[in-house]
C-alpha cells in the first residue's frame, strides 16, 4: 500500500472552519506548570510525559509531569504527588 500525504494547505483549510480549543487548553496548562519549582529543592523544573498520568476526564490536551532540573524529583503538579526521586536525593521524612 502507498501513502499519500494529503497537502498541508489543504489540512489547514479543512480545519480553520473549527474553533481552536486545543491551544487554549495547552497554553493554560503551560501557565500553570509555569508555577512550579521543585518542592525539594526549588530548582526549575521541564514537562515529562508519564502515561499514567497523561488523560484526565476535565482536560482537552495531555497533562504532563514535572522533572526537576537539578534534582531529578519526578512528580505531578496536579495532584501533588512524587513519582521519582533520583539516586542522589534524600527526602525529609515526616514523622
Ligand atoms: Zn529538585
């Protein structure tokens, strides 16, 4: 079977008729990771996509995770929770 990409222009067209909702979706998120630091060591942070934590029934567009730059903390901005934390890292317990 050949495939046939379908020309660009064409693709642009057939959908310029809908309202953009994914880029207001994806940009909101945007903002919102834009919030964070590490919570163990307030290092930035850059977004990581992790499957079980991808699809939530009240967003458009996939959610992504947070690595920290410094660190390597892994976690989820949205529910707070740390995925991974890297070799080095020790984290205060709470006792
Ligand atoms: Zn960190």
């Amino acid at each position: 079977m050949h495939f046939v990409p379908m020309d660009p222009e064409l693709i642009k067209k057939a959908i310029e008729v809908f309202e953009d909702e994914l880029g207001p979706a994806r940009r909101r998120l945007d903002a919102f990771y834009r919030q964070f630091v590490c919570p163990h060591c307030e290092g930035e942070c850059s977004k990581e996509t992790e499957p079980n934590h991808v699809f939530s029934p009240d967003e458009l567009v996939q959610r992504s995770v947070l690595r920290c730059q410094q660190c390597g903390l892994l976690f989820d901005p949205h529910s707070g929770l740390i995925l991974e934390r890297a070799g080095h890292v020790t984290l205060p317990y709470d006792d």
